[in-house]
C-alpha cells in the first residue's frame, strides 16, 4: 500500500467532514483490500462510528467489500457493549449491523 502522507483538512459542516471520512477510509479500504486481501479499521473514541455511517448509505454501501473488513476498537469507557456510551454499539448500530 502506497504511503499517504499526513496533512490536516478543515471542514465547513459536520455532513463535509463525514462525507469526507467516508470518501477517505473507502480509498484506504479499497487499496488495502487490493494489497493484502482485507482492511482493519481500529475505533478508539469519539463519534467516528457515528460518522462511518454514511458507509452504510448510498453511494458507499455499494463499493464497500464489507466481507473483507475486520473492525477493531478499543473501549475505553467501562461500560456493558449495550449501552449507548459503549463503542461496540455505536459501531453496530451505525454500520456494523447495516
């Protein structure tokens, strides 16, 4: 996989930054994919389950290799993996589930 370089993007709205997200994690997706056979995504906080909903949305839905997709997070909060804090069940009920 070719090496991406780091650079900082601002955005004007909350929907640009998702869109955005979901545009760049596809592109990383899609080349590991191509590269190893699968992509690891790593959760670690915040509302980015919230955000890797548009994956689940058209157009994305559709180019998503989601059988090749191992997702990882690591949980900080110490609570059950249903309840709403929990970082599992945002990313089940934002896009693991869909």
């Amino acid at each position: 996989m070719e090496k991406i370089k780091p650079e900082m993007r601002i955005f004007e709205s909350s929907e640009e930054l998702s869109s955005n997200l979901a545009d760049y994690v596809l592109q990383v997706a899609e080349s590991a994919v191509k590269e190893r056979g699968s992509f690891s995504l790593v959760l670690s906080g915040g509302d980015i389950p919230i955000r890797l909903g548009k994956l689940s949305k058209a157009p994305y839905v559709r180019l998503v290799e989601w059988s090749k997709w191992h997702v990882f997070w690591a949980e900080e909060n110490v609570v059950p993996k249903r309840h709403p804090d929990s970082y599992y069940w945002q990313a089940k009920q934002w896009f693991i589930s869909k």
